[in-house]
C-alpha cells in the first residue's frame, strides 16, 4: 500500500509539473503573439516577452529554444484554423456556384469573412490577425517571410487561381492587379477597422457589421472586372 501510495504522489507531482509546465508555455506564447502584433518580430526581444508573460526569463528559451522557433510556434498555434476556415469558405462558394463559375462578389466574401470574424471573437485571434496582417509587408527575402511561408504560400496560390478561372474573360494583368489593390484595401481595414468604425459613426453612417464591409469591398472589385476598359 505504502509503494502504491509513494507511485501515485510521484505520478500526480508529474502531472501537476506537466501541466503548469503547459500554462508557462502557453503565457508565453500569448505574450509573443501579443507583442509581436504590436511592434514586429524585430521589435521584440525574448526579455520583453518573459517579462510581458511575467515568467523567468530562462523559460522562454527552455520551451521554445530561439526566437525564430518561438515565432514559428506562434503563428503554428493558430495558423491550421485559420487556414481551414479560408479553404472552407472558399470551397463552399465554388459548391453552391456549380457547374458555373462563383461571382466575384462571392470570392470577395469568402476571401475577407474568416478573418474579420475572427477578429470579432476576442483579443487572442485580434492580436494573431494583426500580426499576420504585418507580414504582409515584409519582402519576400526577408527572415521573417521565409519563417512563416511554409503556412500560408500554397493557399494564396489557391487563391490567386481560384480568382483567375471566375474571370476567365478579363485580361490576366486585370484581375492580378485587382486582387493586389483588393488584398491592399482589406490588409488596411484590418489593421485600421475601428478608425473606419468611428469614421462612419462620425458620419451617422454605422457600420452594420463585417457583411457591410465585405458587401462594398466586392462591389468595387466586380465592377473593375466588369469594366471594359
């Protein structure tokens, strides 16, 4: 009884080492996310992220060994969902849409909706969109881009073709072009969707939600691929 007894306290000290292991990892990795978003992956040392986890410094490199294998876990974390939701979307367009071809107006909602509802279901996915909308303007070479690629690169080529074939009458250099200028004007609105809520408030003109943003963003895209000129 007395071994048994010794057996288990070990096991439940174990676990509890486990788990408490598991939230330090987990604070830091809300930490990094967190300030990341705010000032970039130059802008943050793995000091200000312990300190902001409120977490030995030590811990940091314990878990996740550098920076960069921090960042990575970071953007791993959540980047699955996310990518799953934007397939989904785009998959449920083309679906309803068939044999034919889904509108561009469709495409549009499909490409902005999941991460603008992601933004609205708290600070967590908030701070993961924010920073993920940062990349965006990184070169292509730059360590950062080359760290997060392996994630994202092989659904904006799904993407990009997904909008050529809906459009297989408009001049190629038209809908790449459109789908820069629409990619630009959405990365903004992320970045700066309260200023654009307070604008329109301002203007006694409220925004009704992410269909009101998504239904004007479609709107001046279909139009430019229906111009014919």
């Amino acid at each position: 009884m007395e071994e048994g007894n010794e057996q288990g306290s070990t096991v439940s000290r174990g676990r509890r080492g486990s788990a408490k292991g598991e939230q330090t990892r987990m604070r830091i990795l809300d930490a990094a996310e967190e300030l990341f978003s705010v000032r970039g992956y130059y802008g943050v040392s793995l000091r200000d992220i312990t300190v902001h986890a409120r977490v030995e410094n030590a811990l940091a490199s314990y878990h996740f060994g550098t920076k960069d294998k921090l960042f990575v876990a970071v953007i791993e974390r959540r980047a699955a969902e996310h990518r799953a939701d934007m397939l989904a979307a785009f998959e449920q367009v083309i679906a309803e849409a068939a044999p034919g071809q889904p509108s561009n107006e469709a495409l549009v909602r499909a490409y902005g909706r999941p991460p603008m509802e992601k933004i609205g279901r708290g600070k967590d996915w908030a701070a993961y969109i924010r920073l993920i909308v940062s990349l965006q303007n990184l070169d292509r070479r730059d360590r950062v881009s080359i760290l997060t690629s392996p994630f994202y690169d092989d659904v904006i080529k799904y993407v990009i073709d997904i909008f050529l074939r809906a459009n297989p009458g408009v001049p190629r250099r038209r809908v790449l072009m459109g789908l820069y200028f629409l990619h630009g004007a959405f990365i903004h609105i992320l970045s700066q969707v309260r200023a654009l809520e307070r604008v329109m408030e301002e203007q006694d003109e409220p925004l009704q939600g992410a269909d009101d943003v998504l239904d004007e963003l479609a709107g001046f895209f279909a139009a430019r691929m229906r111009a014919t000129n």
